[in-house]
C-alpha cells in the first residue's frame, strides 16, 4: 500500500522486493511521490511498477521528479483569476506566494498537480517561498535581482535571481535545487535573457572564483548497495557527484567503491537534502557493479579491459603472464583495450572476471550472441557494439534475435544488470566476422574468411579495426583516429 505525497489518497501497488516500509519513491510521470505502507494482499489498484528510487522524503522525491503548480498573479485572489502553469522541482503549498523572476512578480499557488505530461510555461529549479500574504508585493518589499550566470562545471548559462542585488559580473553564487545548495554559479551579465529555466540563490556574500565556491559545495546523494540493494543516504563532493552522473561532459561512473570496502551504485542523480546524511568519499570509480565487486588474485593471470576516450584516458602498467613477471605498460585514448597479466596500477581499467587462457582473455573479439526469450514478458538487453557503443535491447516474449558485441548484460530487476541470462533466456556465443554471426555467413562467404571452425576462440577477421601484439591485442572503432599501446 502507498499513499500520495500530495493528497494522501492511497493505492495498492505491485512493488519492488527492495524496499522498505516508510521509503518514498515515485510511481509514474502522472502520479508522483508516494510513501510506502506495509504489504498487503487486497487487489493491486495502479499498475505501474513503483520504480526503485528510494528517497529520504516527500520533498526529496518532489524534488526528484517535479510537480505542476498553478499560479496566479492576481492579489486578492478572485473567484476565477487568470492562471498558468509551470514545472516546479521545489515543493510549494497551496496558497504559498513565490517570486516568479519571468514575470517580475509575485504569484500564489492555487493548485499543486503530480502530472507532469500536462502543458506548462517554464521551469523553476528553485525559486523564493515568500510566505502565505500575496499583498507582501504591495507593501515594502524588494524582489531579487535576476542575473544571467554561467555554471561553473559544465558552462550552462541559466536565470538565477538571488537577495543580493548588487552582484557584479565573476561574482560566484550557490544556486539552489530545491530546497538544496546544489551547483555554483559565475555572474556574467546582469541582463535578462528569455531563457526558460529559473534557479534561485540565498547566498548572501559571494564567492570570488568558480573553486572557492565548488569545493565548498556538498550534494546529497541515495546510493544502493551492490550486494544488498540497501539504501545509502549520503553527501558527497561535487568532484564525486560530477565523475558518477557524467555531468559536464564526461563519462558517467556511477558506481564507486566506499571507505568501508563495500560498492555502490547511484540510483539518481538529482540531489536530495544534506540533512540527516552520513558524509561519503571515493576515489573508485566503475562503470557497473560487477567490475567493482570483482577482486582478482593478486598473483594470478588476469584479463584486464578499459574504454579510453579524450576524456578518460586508460593508461597504467602491469606485470605480464612470463614466468619472469616482466613490467609493461598499456595506453589507450580511444576505444577498448585488453590485455592479460597483474594489474599494478591504472586509470579507468577494470578486471573482467575471467582468468587468462594461455596468455589470452577469454570471448577476446567481438562475438556474435544467439538470445532466446522463452519467458511471456519483455527481456531487456544492454551490451556493448563492436564500436564501444552502449546499446539497449528489447526482445518480446517467445522470440529471439543475433547481434554483434563485446558484453551482454540482463536486466533481471529493476535495477540490476547481470552478465547471467535470467531463467528462460537461452544464450549462445558464435564467433563474430565482419559484423555477420558465423552462422549466419553464406558458404561462400565461410570459404572467402577461411575460418575452420566456428568455435575458433579468436580469428583475424573480428568486426572493427584489430591489431595483434604477440598475445595481446588492441581494438579501434573504425577510422577514428586514437592512440593503443601496450608495450
């Protein structure tokens, strides 16, 4: 049973196993925020998979997933004022007045709705609660100063007003996410443009540069344990929030490795409110849970593997499989890079579960999968192309498809991935040529290739650019020009 975080009607839900009684998540763009009541057994009344998102809060859920409210600008409010409507990810009551810095005025809230499919005007991210008395406008009152700013991390320029009305351009400000400090702002204009996304600041002295103000800056965060499902409340750094959601540019790794040896996925990366949170640092960043979790012995023959782009360079050493344990180096800037050994150390370079065979990593090319649904509902897929592109599937009941790439992984709940096919799901491996499943070549087309056997582990013709070095071997992704080394 949940009930809404608005209007306090209650529903009967199908619910993930994961959570708790008295967690708040949100069930549907149209529905909301719920908190979750105990389990029953009456008929299911919605039939939305209430998402695993757990929140500290309503307002954090709220804050979360927007709601719609309705305002007015007319004070005293009439029978049938004139409205409008704007997506708000600040939570505000009926008859609550806010400043609404597009119009240059106060407004009060008439209505409060969870559905966000419906029409609206513009965005608040935050905004200024001014109280329950619209006639507070009519009297002493001095409105913030709307200023055009840029986002310290990412660049964004956006309208953020603030209570200080004498900021000059550099001049650096917290805006607001709700009701959460969140990013740092750079004043750079005080001139309004019409852009459609409003933040709001109650800083009152400014920062004097872009760094004083983000490494001051703390954002609340839920993160799930990878072993437990367990909810995690905690505030980290921007750096750290930055390098899990990929904001700004880069590549997101959202699962990190905490002080206590445990892993940890991010389940969203809105922020939530720092109260009530346990401080949380990192220096471990992975792409999935299985990479961190996996600890390889440390004097065994690994398979190691990395994605390197511009802007995660995969570079390090590490000691190879000769009896002698020689020290070699390996670099990438752009595409996949494996090679076998013990790690000794590295950037952005993981172990891939699987032991060295004869100096080789196992399922080394990319490799053609046979997937068979044989359950009722949907399966879903995500794997990685010959390209390195990150590619979602879906494969309907009782069907099954072929497909070219490095990995699979399963969506076995609602928010794991798991290289194991689920009960159901048959999965085979072929080998892979020219972007074709083996199976699926001509006879001519098996002859021109002169491949043997569709179980040789490794031949010369795998999709995308390859290059051999004795047993180790280094992948492209077509003609992008990038460095590989592994020396």
């Amino acid at each position: 049973m949940v009930t809404n975080c608005l209007d306090g009607s209650t529903e009967i839900v199908w619910n993930s196993p994961y959570f708790d009684t008295g967690n708040f998540s949100h069930l549907s763009t149209s529905l909301g925020c719920y908190s979750l009541g105990p389990l029953t057994a009456a008929t299911v009344t919605v039939f939305d998979i209430l998402d695993f998102d757990p929140q500290p809060s309503c307002q954090d859920c709220i804050q979360c997933n927007g709601v719609i409210l309705t305002l007015t600008q007319e004070c005293p409010v009439g029978s049938e004022p004139p409205t409008y409507n704007v997506l708000s990810y600040q939570y505000a009551a009926v008859n609550d007045v806010i400043w609404d810095p597009y119009n240059g005025a106060c407004a009060t809230v008439l209505a409060i709705s969870n559905d966000i499919n419906q029409p609206y005007e513009y965005t608040f991210y935050s905004f200024k609660n001014l109280g329950t008395d619209c006639t507070i406008c009519e009297n002493e009152f001095t409105p913030p100063t709307t200023y055009t700013a840029v986002e310290c991390i990412s660049g964004d320029v956006v309208l953020i007003s603030s209570d200080n009305g004498t900021l000059v351009n550099g001049n650096v400000i917290k805006g607001k996410w709700g009701t959460s400090d969140f990013l740092c702002y750079e004043i750079n204009d005080a001139a309004v443009d019409p852009f459609l996304f409003f933040y709001y600041s109650d800083t009152v002295t400014p920062f004097d540069s872009c760094t004083g103000c983000t490494t001051t800056g703390r954002v609340g965060l839920t993160l799930i344990n990878c072993d437990t499902y367990a909810e995690k409340f905690v505030n980290v750094d921007l750096e750290t929030w930055s390098n899990m959601s990929g904001f700004g540019g880069g590549l997101s790794t959202p699962v990190v490795k905490g002080d206590d040896g445990q892993c940890y996925f991010l389940i969203n990366d809105c922020p939530i409110s720092t109260a009530n949170t346990e401080t949380f640092t990192t220096n471990e960043y992975y792409y999935y849970c299985f990479q961190c979790s996996a600890t390889p012995e440390p004097s065994s023959c690994k398979c190691y593997y990395g994605v390197g782009s511009a802007d995660s360079v995969v570079s390090g050493t590490y000691l190879d499989c000769s009896l002698s344990g020689t020290v070699k180096s390996f670099y990438s800037d752009n595409g996949l890079i494996k090679f076998c050994g013990t790690l000794i150390d590295g950037n952005n370079i993981f172990y891939s579960g699987n032991a060295c065979e004869d100096g080789r990593c196992p399922n080394f090319c990319c490799n053609c999968y046979k997937i068979e649904n044989n359950n009722e509902s949907l399966l879903y897929v995500r794997y990685l192309d010959c390209d390195n592109n990150l590619i979602n599937l879906e494969i309907t009941g009782g069907t099954s498809t072929t497909f070219c790439g490095l990995n699979v992984q399963y969506l076995t709940s609602i928010i794991t991935y798991t290289p194991t096919p689920p009960t159901g799901v048959i999965q085979t491996v072929d080998v892979c040529v020219e972007g074709k499943c083996f199976s699926d070549l001509t006879t001519s087309e098996k002859l021109l290739y002169g491949i043997k056997s569709k179980f040789e582990p490794c031949p010369e013709v795998c999709c995308g650019n390859t290059a051999y070095f004795g047993a180790y071997k280094l992948r492209g992704n077509g003609n992008t020009p990038g460095t590989y080394s592994i020396r």
